[in-house]
C-alpha cells in the first residue's frame, strides 16, 4: 500500500486536557525518601498530536484508507484497532457513518480508527472491495510498532453494504487468489473480530465481467473471525432474516457471535446517533443500546482487559538505562509534594498550587 500523503495533524496540546497522559507518575528516591511527582505540566515540553493519514488503495484513487492515529508516544500499551466501512447501497459512502462506533471505541481505548472508503455505483467491484479491505488490515499489522496498535486485536465493522464487504472479508480473506491480490502470504490479512449492522450478507455483487450471487452464510468456517450482528426486526430495507440466516450459520460453524436485534425501528437506526419515533409512536433504537454487549464481546474474544488496570508507575526505559520522559524541574517558590499531602485541597488546607506536583512556599492571595 503506498502512503500518498498526511493530510493532517491536530494540535491537542492547547486543546486538549490529557489527563491520563499528563498525570504519569514517576517515583524518586532522594535521600532515601520517595516523593510523588505528578507530571501535569509536561504538556508544556510534549506535543500531543492526533495524526490522520491518507492511503490511496489503487492507481484511480477511488479507494482510500483513512487512518486517524490519537495513540501518543512512548506507548504504555498495545491498544486495538478500528477499521469501518460505510454504508451507502453499494452507491455512495462517507466518512461521517464512522463517526458514532469510532467515538465509542476510542473512548474504550481504541488507539486508531479508520475509514475504509470503497469504489462505488460504475466503479464498484466484487472481490476487488475484499481485496482492498485485506490490504487495510495488513497495512495496519504493519504500522503496529509505529501506531501502537497490537496486531491481534484489528476489528473491522460495517453498516448495510459495509456489513457485507466486512462479512465477506471475515469468510474470504484466506482464499490463495484473494491472499495473492492483497499481497499476503500469511494471516496478516485476516480481521481478528468484526461488528456488522444490518447487512444483506446474501447479495449479488459486480464483477469484471458479469453478476455474482454470493451467499455469505454458506461461506462461513474455521477462518471465519467471531462477529457481533445488529438489526432492527422491522427493516424495510434489509429484512431482519438476512441476520438471522447469519446467526444460524456461524453457530452451525461453531463460531462465536453475539447479537442484538431491536424489536422497533427501521433500516439503519441501529447504527445511528439519535431515535426516531415511529408512526405507531414507537420510539427506534440507537447505537447505545448494543455497543456496551459489543464491546464486551470483543474483550472476551480478544483478550482485551475489561477492569480498569493501573497506571504503570515508571515510564518506559531508553536504551541507555535513563527514563524516556524528563524530570520536571522544581518551580521557583515551591517545594515538592509528599505522598501524605495527597489528596491536595484537604479540608485543613483548601489551598491548591499553581502546578499540581509542587506546594507554593511563597504567594500573596488576591483580596
């Protein structure tokens, strides 16, 4: 995959308060007592950026990868990754239906997240769309060391037309003549789980030279990543059984799924943002009602930790036995805090200091 161009990079450090960055602690031993040094001004000598990439996937640039990277090094952990494919009927595709499940994985650690945007009406084609999201997932696998992302842990997921290029990849993506086209010779092509909204997952599909049934849930096997299913039962659209002959196939395969299928609202509801009120004064489903069972089915299935671990205490080693991030120097007027003046603001002293590391010796109060 060639990487064309970066086509921004957002400054956090003004914008953005990093607090489980910013507040790394480290220990000290002076004198042979330890003091607590809390590193909430290094946003003053770090810049933490949000990078977003762009990768053209073919020579016609209707193919691209968006990459959106919020990891920031040093890298405390490996985290998972996010691929969607949007919906649009096989006719348009945009950016913006990936923005509902990316807020929410981020906001469960997910370090990058990424919009694969397909070739669509004239210039759509099957397997070229499979074949394209392969070289995604590779690509990802590897820039793992450079984005902090853990190879084992890249999650693909798809609304509508989206759910089935993503389902299709999940059954597909070990076929010799798929694996050659992506440039694969191995597994690094392979999604490691996948989450797909109301798909129709038996579909015919454009090819070179002629119309091709594919029936997904035929497809399904050993290689077959687990996947979690959503749907909304009165689909006007995508009947609801396109999901459930789904179902029915990767539990006759064995393999791991979860689901969640609304009893109101219509094609598409489950994946968005805000409810609509039916005609019947129904109210619809939302992408709130599933994504915390889905989450906890990626963890289960990934090995993702689901209780909140601690911060490790000491930044990453370098090579010469010095620690990656700097001391912080002692401000003027200031003595440094000690492990039992924490919690600042006690009820003897609400006086909180200017840097949160360090109490103030000398100040005048403003009257």
């Amino acid at each position: 995959m060639k990487n064309l161009s970066r086509t921004e990079e957002i400054d956090l450090a003004a914008k953005y308060d990093r607090s489980h960055l910013q507040a790394r602690c480290l220990h000290r031993v002076s004198h042979n007592r330890f003091f607590l040094i809390i590193c909430r001004r290094f946003a003053a000598e770090w810049r933490f950026t949000m990078q977003v990439f762009t990768f053209n996937l073919n020579d016609a640039e209707t193919s691209k990868l968006i990459v959106t990277v919020a990891n920031v090094q040093p890298f405390m952990a490996a985290t998972p990754a996010l691929i969607h494919v949007p919906g649009g009927g096989f006719m348009f595709c945009s950016e913006s239906d990936t923005t509902a499940i990316a807020g929410r994985c981020m906001g469960r650690g997910f370090g990058v997240t990424c919009t694969y945007l397909y070739p669509v009406a004239k210039d759509y084609r099957f397997p070229q769309v499979v074949i394209d999201l392969i070289k995604c997932i590779k690509s990802l696998r590897d820039h793992s060391k450079e984005w902090g992302i853990n190879p084992r842990q890249i999650v693909i997921s798809g609304n509508s037309a989206g759910a089935f290029i993503c389902m299709s990849t999940g059954n597909l993506w070990n076929r010799p003549d798929i694996m050659k086209a992506a440039g694969c010779t191995g597994d690094e092509g392979k999604p490691d789980a996948m989450i797909l909204g109301f798909g129709p997952m038996f579909c015919g599909q454009q090819t070179d030279d002629n119309l091709v049934y594919v029936p997904n849930g035929n497809l399904v096997g050993p290689q077959t990543p687990p996947a979690f299913f959503h749907h909304a039962r009165l689909d006007q659209l995508v009947s609801v059984y396109q999901t459930i002959a789904m179902l029915d196939a990767m539990e006759r395969a064995k393999r791991p799924f979860g689901a969640y299928i609304s009893s109101s609202g219509g094609h598409g509801e489950t994946g968005g943002v805000n409810r609509f009120k039916a005609e019947d004064g129904t109210i619809g489903p939302c992408i709130d009602d599933w994504f915390e069972q889905a989450w906890r089915f990626l963890a289960n299935h990934l090995g993702i930790p689901q209780i909140p671990q601690m911060m490790p205490m000491m930044p990453p080693m370098a090579e010469e036995g010095m620690p990656m991030m700097p001391m912080p120097e002692i401000p003027e007027n200031s003595v440094p805090v000690k492990p039992e003046d924490m919690p600042l603001g006690q009820a003897d002293s609400l006086h909180m200091p200017f840097s949160i590391g360090f109490f103030d010796k000398d100040f005048t109060e403003l009257e």
